[in-house]
C-alpha cells in the first residue's frame, strides 16, 4: 500500500501526486493534515510517522512543493531514513529505484534508495492530472508543536493568479526599470493572463517576490510563457519548464533562453511588447 499526504484533494499538484500513486499499480491512501491554520512542519510530520508505525507501507508520497517537502523531511529525520525530493519517476523494490530532478530541472539523476518504505516527493507536472483519481482523503489531527507560525502577511493581487494563469508575461533584467513593466502588465490584461518576472527583477526590488518564476519562485504551467528581456538562467527555466509554449523575445540573439523557445523575437522588448498589444487592440477594434 502507498500513503499519499495531499494538502487538498481539489488542488492540482494534489491531484497529479494522486495519480502517480496509482500509476505505480498498488493500493492508494490518501491523508490529510489538519492543522487548523497553523503550519507546523514537525506538528504535521507527527502523525505521517504514526501511520508508518501502523501499517507496512511501501512508500509514502507528497507534492514537491515546499510544504511537501519540508513535511517529509521531518518524517524521514524522525524514522532515520533517506528521502528523494522531486521525483519523476518511481520503480518500488528493494532498494526502490528513483529518477529525480537536479539543480533547478536542469538535469534527471538515476538513483537507489534503501530502506523501507520509501520517502519521496513528486516533482511539480511530473504527470498529468487526473481529476478521477481524486481520492476521499482522510484527515488526521497535526501534533503540537512549540515552533507556529506566529503572523502571515497577505499577498495583494487581482485576476488570475501566477500559478493558475493559462498565460504569463515574464520580465527580466531587460525591462529596465519598475516604470518599465507598464508594458508587460498591458499585455498580460489584454491576453486575460499574470504577470511574472525573473530573479533579478525581485533583487532590484521592481516586483515583489510573489512574481518571481523560478526554482525560488513560483512553478508555472502555462499554455504559453512570453518572456521578455530574460536570459534563461536555469533557475529561471526551471520555474517555467511545465509551459506549453515559450515565447522569448530578447535582443541578445545567443541569449541562453532561445535554446528552450518555441518561437523567439531578437528585437527590444520595449519595441516587440507595445507592437504585439497594438495588434491585439487592432485584431479585436478596440
């Protein structure tokens, strides 16, 4: 039997965890931990170590997200065991046998890893989701923990979000300036999409972090990336990899980032952009 620890069923990333489990041809359980609205990771791993004291599962399961694999981490420190974050791939025997993502995506590592059962995490799109395999989760009741997340701090946003946007417009270190993102924001309305940024947009203090794509951003799944001014850092790719389509626009024609585009524009952004919402505007008489 496999244990799934899925923080909402209804969640996308839940539901793709779910469907790997039973891609891997065993019997699934599916819990979840409430917690009330207080995070605890060491609260949550708690009751994951309890269950594996119960029952002989052959491997327990989470989102390669950072809950997920701050969650598992703590139940593998607690049961002395070793954990693969991100897989894409699981072949369960003894040892189990994983194929997971290494610096940022940018390369699969083939390895073995021993002892029972196996503690791992399913890189973010490593399959499709399958709203059928949806399974009744239970829930089981964190422990206490001294260590609670004492405030949050909402994050201010409107429309779509970055991680659910079928669109995303993306500007790097080539905008320019804060000013300068009043073009990328006109054409993500128009398009109905969200608006993203690279890293170094963040360091300058021109977005707020909750923009950022990347490894140490946000993960996106888009039908189309439009990058503009971005050199394809692989941390940056990273973050987008899970895109339909790539659209670079960039006026460095050996920047790293053509390498991974669908379509590529070597032009100034400050150019390209304006021109492609002028005939959006135009297309629709507006």
């Amino acid at each position: 039997m496999l244990l799934v620890v899925v923080e909402n069923p209804d969640d996308e990333l839940s539901q793709q965890v779910l469907t790997f489990a039973h891609g891997l041809g065993d019997e699934v359980q599916a819990v979840s931990i409430d917690g009330g609205t207080a995070y605890a990771p060491a609260g949550w791993a708690a009751p994951i170590v309890e269950l594996v004291a119960q029952r002989p599962y052959a491997s327990v399961l989470a989102a390669g997200t950072e809950r997920g694999n701050e969650v598992l981490a703590h139940v593998a420190a607690r049961l002395d065991l070793p954990m693969a974050a991100n897989c894409v791939s699981i072949t369960l025997g003894d040892p189990a046998s994983v194929i997971r993502m290494r610096w940022g995506g940018s390369l699969l590592e083939e390895a073995r890893v021993h002892g029972s059962p196996l503690l791992a995490t399913v890189a973010p799109h490593a399959v499709a989701a399958d709203p059928s395999r949806v399974a009744h989760a239970e829930h089981v009741p964190a422990a206490d923990d001294p260590v609670k997340v004492a405030a949050r701090v909402p994050t201010v946003s409107a429309g779509v979000s970055l991680a659910d946007a079928d669109v995303v417009v993306s500007g790097g270190r080539g905008v320019g300036s804060a000013e300068g993102f009043a073009v990328i924001e006109e054409l993500a309305q128009l398009l109905g999409g969200a608006v993203g940024c690279s890293r170094a947009v963040t360091s300058a203090g021109w977005r707020p972090h909750t923009d950022q794509v990347g490894q140490t951003g946000t993960k996106i799944a888009p039908e189309i990336y439009i990058a503009c001014g971005i050199s394809g850092a692989t941390q940056h790719m990273a973050g987008c990899k899970g895109a339909k389509k790539l659209l670079a626009i960039n006026p460095d024609g050996e920047a790293s980032i053509f390498a991974s585009a669908d379509y590529g524009v070597i032009g100034d952004l400050h150019e390209v952009v304006p021109a492609i919402s002028a005939e959006i505007r135009k297309a629709r008489g507006v």
